[in-house]
C-alpha cells in the first residue's frame, strides 16, 4: 500500500533534517581531527567518521526504504544507491583499519588492546561479510551457483542481520573511540558523550527509515 502524500512529504521531511545534521557534525568532526599535528594517525578517526557516522547510517536509510519504493524503478534506484554507499563505506573503513594497523606496526604497539579497537574489528568483520553478501545478491550469484530454494531463503534475512549486526557494532566502536586518549584532548566530557550519543540517534532514525 501507498504511503498518503502527506506522510512521505513529513518522512522525506525527516531525512533531510538528519542529513543536514548528520553532514554538520561530520564536517565538524572532521575539522578538528584534520586540525592535528599532520601525522598519518589522523586519518583514521576522520575515515571512520564519514564512513560510520554518516555513510553507514546512510546507506541503512536507503536499505530501510526498499520495501517502501513506489514501482520497480524506484526500487532499482534505491537498491544500487544503497549497494554503492555501503561500497564506499567500506571502502573508507577499510582504508581506516589500515592506517590504524600501519601506524601501530610503524611504533611497536600491539594490536586490539582495547575495547574501542576490538569491537571495531569485529564490526569490521560483520561489514565485510554483509558487503560480501550483499554483493552476490545483487549480481544473483546465489543462483548461477545453483544453491538450492531453502539457502537462497535465508541469504537475504542473513544479510539484514549482518547489517544489523555492523552498525549496532560500528556505532559502539565510534562511541568507545570517543573516549580514547586522542579523544580526550580533542575534545571535553560533555562534547564527547554527546557525540556519541548523536551517532546512536543517526543510526536509530535511519533505522526508523529517515
């Protein structure tokens, strides 16, 4: 059934509203990891901003708004700008893990000692596995390979979970990241708690379909 015209202009409405806010605290976000000391370390809280804060939940938004298209052309619309956002947003967290695994092999540390870093790498798994999948949904891979009806079935129910499972684990790592010593002298108590209590409201609004 057919949203009225009303609530579509109030749900399009909605998504713009968290657009534009999620873009200013991004850009600001940005700014002032960028306003560093020039080391190669800063790239990846600003690579794992976009990709987490904004291009996740954003992609999540378009996925969420598939089953609500108007017509197959819609549909297919919304279908690739959600495959190529997630694609950039892997792309973007992916170079994130290797600036943070170079910068480390660089000065001696180990690896995952926290819990910023280890929740991180597993929402990194669930990413790559849910990128993966989502990639041999859209090209019918399932299919040519001649899996049979019942494991076709559970591929694109396995693909929500995935995605569910990403951002629920991305946006805990973002908010652990806040509280890094990096963190910390960037910015003060107040402002890092409502970072990341913004990152949770970004993603639950695109899960709300906004």
């Amino acid at each position: 059934m057919d949203l009225p015209i009303e609530d579509t202009a109030t749900n399009s409405q909605k998504l713009r509203a968290r657009q534009a806010l999620c873009t200013v605290v991004v850009v600001y976000l940005c700014w002032e990891y960028w306003a560093g000391s020039g080391d190669m370390f800063q790239w990846h809280p600003i690579c794992m901003t976009v990709g987490y804060m904004a291009l996740m939940a954003e992609g999540t938004s378009i996925g969420r708004r598939i089953s609500k298209a108007r017509g197959l052309v819609e549909r297919k619309n919304l279908i690739e700008n959600h495959m190529w956002v997630f694609s950039l947003c892997f792309v973007l967290v992916g170079v994130g893990f290797a600036i943070i695994y170079r910068g480390k092999e660089l000065k001696n540390k180990p690896h995952l000692t926290s819990w910023h870093g280890q929740v991180g790498f597993t929402a990194g798994i669930a990413m790559l596995l849910q990128t993966t999948l989502g990639f041999s949904l859209y090209y019918q891979l399932p299919a040519k390979l001649n899996l049979s009806p019942s494991v076709r079935s559970m591929l694109r129910p396995l693909h929500l979970y995935l995605a569910i499972a990403s951002s629920v684990l991305g946006v805990v790592a973002l908010s652990f990241g806040f509280y890094t010593n990096y963190a910390v002298i960037k910015f003060d108590t107040y402002m890092r708690a409502a970072f990341a209590l913004v990152a949770v409201l970004f993603h639950g609004l695109a899960f709300a379909r906004c």
